[in-house]
C-alpha cells in the first residue's frame, strides 16, 4: 500500500526510456514466481485518505500474507484532507493500519518514506532537513511501538544522493515531465534501486518473507544504457549492411 512512489505505471518496451515507475512495480523481480504481487498503491494518497477511500479494506479483503507500507509524502501535504501530523494523525493511521492488517491475517513491514525533493543548495549534496525526516523518524517510531519491522528508503537515499552527487543522482533516479525536471518520483532505474533496496533489508527485518529472494537478480539499466544500446546496435547493423555491400 502506498501512493505514486510505488504504484504501477504502464510498461514500454524495452528499447525506450519509460519516464516514471514505482518500486512496487519493480519489488517482485527480486522474489521467487510463487510469491504473488498485488499493487494496491495509488497515486496521491496519504494514510488518511487510503483509510478514508476504503483502500486499505480493500488491499486487505485480498488476504494477503504480506503487507508493504509506504506513506508520507501526501501526508505532509497542506490540504486537510489528506495532511497528517507526523507525531500525532499520522502515527495513528499508521497503528491502524497495522492492527487491521494483523486481524486479517497479514505480516505488516513498513517502508520509510522516500526525500520529498531531489535538490542540491551547493550544487551536489541533497537539500537537509529534506522535508520528510519528521514521518520518517514517526513511522521508525511506530514500528518500534507496534513491533512492526521498518524498512528505510528515506536515509539511504539521502546518502546516496550525497555520494554520487545530485545532478546525478537526477538523472539515474528522476526524469522529466512536461519539460520540467521532476525531482520527487523515480525513473524506472531509480524504482527498482529503491526495490532491490528493500528486498535487500528482508532477511533481517521479516524471515518468514526472507524464503522467498532470489539470490541474484540483474539490475534494471539507468537511463543512458538503453538509448546507447540502441546506437550500437544501430552501428552494428549498418556495419554489417557496408560489410554485405561490398
């Protein structure tokens, strides 16, 4: 369950660059085929609305065994219908997500929040505090209450933005939209590091999900790969067309 980070968009083949994707797309290709997948995130939802709109009901009706969490971004949004104090309304959806999962049967992990911005003030480090720390440290802090085991996305990113610096990490995990550069959701790249990302904090976190992992999957190409891919193998046709001419 989550919002636009992690659901479905539409596939493209594999020779174009596809401009968005969420992790929750991508999460099954680092798990054994028998493992189901249901995607039940939709885009701009926080913890309110998911509970409000029936969703989290619904997601739950589908017995699932297993249930991913991720919510913060549309929490911190300033319209009321979908904002939820971190330490407070946000907290409390989060516990109620939590007990509803476990009386339908389901295993609850939480996944941390991902930066509300892909931004850098001296060009390279990511822009700190970024904007979700506060639901991030709240939902640390409710899975340590309800005993639910927190997957992190939001810190790692930050450190990871910082190592490779925020213009490229931009281009490796952003993409544009509408010709503006969009600094908060993924490419397909930057979805499926964030997923191999949680696959790679499950055996600690939940053992019975843990049986499951492939023991190595191969990554989704960044951005630049497959158009370059497309012009050496553009190259090498018209190599081999010469080669036949002559």
């Amino acid at each position: 369950m989550g919002d636009s980070i992690v659901r479905d968009y539409p596939e493209y083949p594999w020779y174009f660059t596809v401009p968005i994707q969420g992790w929750g797309h991508l999460i099954p290709r680092y798990f054994r085929p028998e493992l189901q997948w249901r995607n039940d995130a939709r885009g701009h939802q926080s913890t309110t609305s998911f509970i409000a709109e029936g969703r989290v009901a619904n997601a739950l009706a589908a017995q699932p065994r297993f249930l991913l969490i991720m919510f913060g971004i549309v929490d911190a949004d300033a319209d009321p219908y979908y904002y939820a104090a971190p330490d407070t309304l946000y907290r409390q959806n989060l516990h109620r997500m939590v007990t509803d999962a476990r009386a339908a049967g389901a295993e609850p992990i939480f996944v941390t929040p991902t930066p509300i911005r892909r931004a850098a003030e001296d060009g390279w480090h990511v822009a700190r505090p970024n904007g979700l720390e506060p639901w991030a440290d709240a939902m640390i802090a409710q899975g340590a209450e309800d005993g639910v085991p927190v997957a992190d996305l939001q810190y790692w990113l930050l450190d990871e933005y910082d190592r490779i610096g925020v213009p490229t990490a931009q281009k490796l995990y952003g993409l544009e939209q509408d010709g503006a550069q969009d600094t908060v959701h993924f490419s397909p790249y930057g979805a499926d590091q964030a997923a191999r990302h949680i696959a790679a904090q499950i055996p600690q976190l939940a053992p019975n999900l843990a049986g499951y992992l492939l023991q190595s999957v191969a990554p989704v190409f960044p951005p630049w790969a497959k158009p370059a891919f497309v012009a050496l193998l553009g190259l090498a046709a018209l190599a081999a067309g010469r080669a036949r001419a002559r």
